[in-house]
C-alpha cells in the first residue's frame, strides 16, 4: 500500500508546482505589463504637457504678432511712408444720371435653396456707364 500511496502523490505534487509556477509568472508579467503602461502614460503626458506649452506660446506670438499698435511700429519703421498733403489729393465727381444696370445673370438658386433658406454668397452686380468717372479740380 505505501508504494501506490507515493504514486498518486508525486502527479499531485507536480501539478500543483507547475501551476504555482505558472501563476508566477502570470502575475510577474502583469506587473512588468503595469510598469510599461505607467512609463508610457507619464511619457504621453509630458509630450502633451510640453504641446500645450508650445499652444501658449505660439497663441501669445500670434496674439502679439496681430496687435495694430506692433504692426503699426513696424510698418512705420520698415517704410518711408508719409502722411498725404492736401495738394496729393485727388476728387472724383461722377455723374448719376447716365447709368446703367448690366443685364443681370440667371437666378441659380436649386429648390432645396428655396426650400430651406440657403443663400449663396452676395454677389455684386457691375453698372455700365456711358461716361467714366470725371477727374474734378485739386
């Protein structure tokens, strides 16, 4: 009887140290696979930390760059730009009894347009007219 007694409890023993031993190394993996994520995460965050650094900057440039008073400085300082004198000036007389509207295009308005209030963008109609703008007195 003790001989059958140790077969039985060796298999036993075996199976029971290979599954320890194989959730070992499940719960090794785990924890080396919640290091990498952690590393990766704090990563990812000081790239996006350093972005949004890199936003504000380039929204302060850019808010800075388009001020009037700045652009105002540089043109000035970049250009011999001069005020006009009143001899520098010029009138313009025109006459409107003599115009003329062009004939105007086809309406290309589609029904759903019409349907639902869609509007294309404003488009200017030219005038003909039979005499052009008369250069007045300075």
């Amino acid at each position: 009887m003790p001989k059958n007694y140790n077969k039985m409890k060796i298999p036993k023993f075996l199976a029971a140290i290979f599954f320890i031993t194989l959730l070992s190394l499940l719960y090794v993996w785990q924890q080396t696979e919640i290091f990498r994520l952690a590393y990766a995460a704090q990563k990812q965050q000081t790239s996006f930390q350093n972005l949004l650094d890199k936003n504000t900057v380039l929204r302060y440039n850019i808010k800075r760059d388009s001020s009037l008073t700045r652009l105002g400085n540089k043109f000035f300082q970049q250009s011999d730009f001069q005020m006009p004198e009143t001899y520098h000036l010029v009138r313009l007389e025109y006459s409107k009894g003599n115009m003329v509207l062009s004939e105007s295009q086809p309406n290309k308005e589609g029904i759903l347009s019409r349907l639902f209030g869609i509007k294309r963008q404003a488009e200017a109609k030219t005038i003909k007219s039979p005499n052009p703008l008369v250069v007045g007195s300075y």
